[in-house]
C-alpha cells in the first residue's frame, strides 16, 4: 500500500475488496530461472490507519505521502534441479518447490490529518466558522446535521504559517455508542492537537452553555479518555444575535468561575474571531508534538 495525497476516499476499495497477485512464471530451459511477478499497489489516502481484520493489530498508519507498506508479502521462488547439480552429480531428480505467498484480510479506515477540531452540537456553527477563517466553502443552513463529512479548512496566520482546520460534525449525547452520527466522526477527533469548542445559547428555551459543554466533553471522555486532555479553546458563537447578546455575559462569568476562558465571537460579522485563532495559535505552538516536528 502506498499513502497518496491525491486520494481522498477508500470508497474505490470497498467495491474491490480482493487483490490478488498473479503467480510468477516457471522456470525455463538453459537455466533460465523463472519471471517475478508484479507487485500489486494499493493506494490509499494520506491518513488511512491499516489492522489485522483476524487479530486486531494495527499494522501500520499511514500519515506521509508516498509511504509504503507491505502488507502481504509474495511466496519465495521455488529451485529447479540445475541448482542442486553438483560435480559428481550433474542432473539430479531433486527440485525444491516454491512457496505460497501470504493471505490477509485488512480492515482500513480513513482519519482526517487536522491541527485543529472544531466541535460541538450540530447547528453551532462550526461550518461557518470554517468558512470565515479558511478558504474552505462547505455547506451551511440552519437545520441539525447539514455536514455530513468533515469540512476542512487551510488557516494562514502571521508569521505562524498554516494549520489545517475540520469540523467535527455529528457530536451528540450518545455519540460515543453511534447515536446521531457519532463514531463515524469522533475517530476523526484522534489526530487533532487543539479542539476549538464551539458554544450555541441562542434560541427559545434558553440554552446553558455549560450543559452544552460538559455533555460534549462528556462524549469524548466515554470514547476515548485521550480525548478529554486534548488542548481547548471555548467559544461562544452567533454574537450577531440578540439572544446571545442577552446572555453572553453571565455565560462567560460562569465559566470564568470554573477556571475556562471563553471567546464571544459571530462568524457572520467576524468579530472576536480573531482573537479566538490567535488563542488557537498560542496552544498549538505548546503542543509537544508540533515542536517535536518543528
């Protein structure tokens, strides 16, 4: 298998599940031994994690474009009877026959290589916050569950550089066991190395962020405890709505009463944003992994 930044799904390889390769060609006359065959290459997208279907094994993740991986290996070439001819012995009845090659069964999955993860409940506003800070165009509108695959975004800050940016979409209570969309995106949280968690307390009845908050965290705690560590950066969107307005400040004096830091910010008219990925920045540039890369 070998990564490939131009691949973006495994869909090609669920409607082809075997690859098998073809045999070798038999040895030939005047000692000619016989032709190897073709490797046969699979390539998958940049992010695919590989495991033992029989034994669980992760056999290897594949975050680096052009990396490889031999994942079944071919049976070794068997020796004709020319190779056991000896001086007293010049045409022996004795070959040694080739061997099988390997068999496996693979599962693959796909998770997405981002710096940063914006999550929280569906219709937070985590798409239109990918819009306003990247040049990614995903599609918005006001219901739950308008992203079904994660939106990615390139963010260019100062004298940083780039980060990548997703959405995590489908996040809530229950997700951890699939409810909702669930699993097939929380995984996608893994690879992260700051979480943007993005608050929603407009709307009738009044909404605590808080509640909001601790149920999420909560999600990502039953899923992976990992998770739960991760870096975050909270933010309390839709600014440009009166309701909002209303009750920002109470919302920010509770969580500054729990030790946490929140941004106001609306990404329809941009303000505070700037500070939230300036704060963004500030951690990314503590993670030990990036300095480790760096």
């Amino acid at each position: 298998m070998i990564a490939s930044a131009t691949h973006r799904t495994l869909l090609d390889l669920k409607f082809q599940q075997h690859h098998v390769a073809r045999h070798g060609g038999h040895g030939e006359g005047s000692d000619c031994t016989g032709r190897n065959s073709d490797d046969v290459v699979i390539r998958v997208p940049v992010g695919t994690v590989v495991t033992d279907d029989a034994t669980g094994e992760v056999l290897v993740d594949l975050v680096e474009n052009g990396q490889r991986f031999v994942v079944a290996k071919g049976g070794r070439g068997g020796k004709g009877n020319a190779f056991f001819a000896t001086s007293t012995n010049r045409a022996p009845r004795h070959a040694q026959p080739g061997e099988e090659g390997q068999k496996r069964w693979v599962r693959l999955e796909l998770k997405l290589l981002a710096d940063v993860g914006v999550i929280g409940f569906p219709n937070a506003g985590k798409s239109t916050l990918i819009s306003v800070v990247s040049a990614a165009k995903p599609k918005i509108a006001d219901y739950p569950f308008t992203t079904l695959t994660p939106n990615l975004g390139v963010v260019k800050y100062k004298d940083f550089g780039t980060f990548v940016i997703a959405d995590i979409p489908g996040l809530i209570e229950g997700a951890h066991q699939g409810v909702g969309l669930g699993t097939r995106f929380l995984r996608h949280v893994e690879r992260t190395a700051v979480l943007i968690h993005l608050l929603d307390i407009s709307g009738e009845p009044p909404v605590r962020g808080w509640r909001n908050f601790e149920t999420i965290n909560r999600e990502l705690e039953l899923y992976s405890p990992d998770l739960a560590k991760k870096p975050q950066v909270v933010a309390i969107g839709k600014l440009d709505l009166p309701d909002t307005q209303e009750r920002v400040e109470k919302e920010i004096d509770f969580f500054r009463g729990k030790g946490i830091e929140v941004f106001a910010i609306s990404a329809v008219t941009g303000a505070g944003v700037p500070a939230l990925i300036a704060a963004v920045v500030k951690k990314l540039k503590r993670d030990p992994r990036e300095e480790h890369e760096h």
